[in-house]
C-alpha cells in the first residue's frame, strides 16, 4: 500500500471516531434512551463542548470529501512525492489538533489547524495538475 494511502486510511479512522465522545457525553447527560433518539436540542442541549465537538465532526467529515479523492488520485496517477506523503501525515495531525482545539475552545489553534490542513489539500491538487501538465 502507497504510504499517502495508509495515512489516508488513519485518516479516515480519525474521522469515524470522532463521534464518540460528544455521543458518550449525550449519554451521560441524558440516559441512554434519551441519547439514541433524535436529540432534542431546544430543550435539552448537549455539554458545550459537546457540540462543539459535533461541530467539529461535521468539519472533518466536510474536509475529508475533498482530501481523500485527491490523495486516491495522486496515487492512480503517480503524482505522489516526499512533499504529498508529508502532507497527508500533516493533513492527519491538523484534523486531530483540530478536533481538539474546537471541542476546547481554543479559537487561533483550531484556525491554525484548519489551515493546515486546506494547505495539505492544496499540495495534493497542485502534484495532480502539475502531474498531468507533464
């Protein structure tokens, strides 16, 4: 397996668990029959950072849909290099730096990871288009 894909795939693990800790917090709060409903945030809401948390969530999974198709395609294409491999493994540690610097609210951490991340992105398109004009 291509490294830039294993990285992916840690990737993606990221985003698939990331759910877990606001949902075992609804659950806390709210008692397990309660949690596996449909939330009723009106008049019940989930721990602050909880939400955030969700939030998060959300981004990463937002995120995730334009990265990973880039990545699969630098390998299909053979635009991979030492720069993208390093970008898919900062690409992961932005995500999880990320995720918890939202769900801490910590404003110019989690604004600094998103960045690196869409700059993580960007290297992959760039290898790609400069991959196919050769």
């Amino acid at each position: 397996m291509s490294p830039d894909l294993l990285w992916l795939v840690y990737t993606c693990v990221l985003t698939g668990i990331i759910w877990v800790p606001y949902v075992l917090a609804r659950i806390v709060r709210h008692g397990p029959w309660a949690a596996f409903g449909t939330p009723d945030h009106a008049t019940r809401p989930d721990p602050a950072w909880a939400e955030r948390a969700r939030a998060a969530h959300a981004n990463a999974a937002e995120n995730l849909v334009v990265f990973a198709p880039l990545v699969i395609i630098a390998v299909m294409v053979g635009a991979t290099s030492p720069n993208t491999l390093m970008a898919a493994k900062a690409y992961f540690f932005a995500r999880l730096v990320h995720v918890l610097a939202y769900s801490l609210a910590i404003p110019v951490v989690r604004t600094l990871a998103f960045v690196a991340g869409f700059v993580a992105t960007a290297v992959y398109a760039v290898a790609i288009l400069q991959h196919m004009a050769a």
